[in-house]
C-alpha cells in the first residue's frame, strides 16, 4: 500500500499548459514520473555512449594516461586538434 502527501509546485502559465498538454487523461504525478523515468534512461545511454567512446579512443593508450585521456573527452582538456 502506497501512502501519497500532496505537495504544491508553482509553474508559470506557459509550463503549466504544456504539462496539462502532455498528460492527457494521466494525472500530473503520472506525467512526472514518465518524464523522470525517461530522463533516467537517457542518462544511462549517454554515459554506456561515453564508455564506449573513451574504450574506442583509449586504445594503444597506456594506462597510466587513460585517466588524462578521459578530461579529453569529457572537457576538451588537453586535446590537440
């Protein structure tokens, strides 16, 4: 059993509308949880994308200098164009 407290978030018109927009015949609760959910998995894929790049670049690299190599990619520090 789930226990829910109604909480107050202040949005301007503008935001309000669009979310009202999104949701449809979902309530605001459901709507943000979508949202969180998908943001969530976006975060998982860019940083799986991230590893994937810093394995693909690191290569030949030795490993003492992986760590340098990954504030190239992340920052742009140190890169040599």
């Amino acid at each position: 059993m789930y226990t829910y407290m109604a909480h107050l978030i202040n949005v301007s018109d503008p935001v309000y509308f669009e979310l009202k927009r999104m949701k449809g015949k979902n309530s605001f609760s459901q709507l943000i949880i979508g949202l969180i959910g998908k943001k969530r998995k976006e975060g998982k894929a860019e940083m799986i994308a991230f590893i994937k790049q810093l394995e693909k670049e690191a290569k030949g690299k030795k490993k003492e200098n992986i760590s340098e190599h990954v504030d190239e990619i992340a920052y742009g520090v140190g890169k040599t164009t």
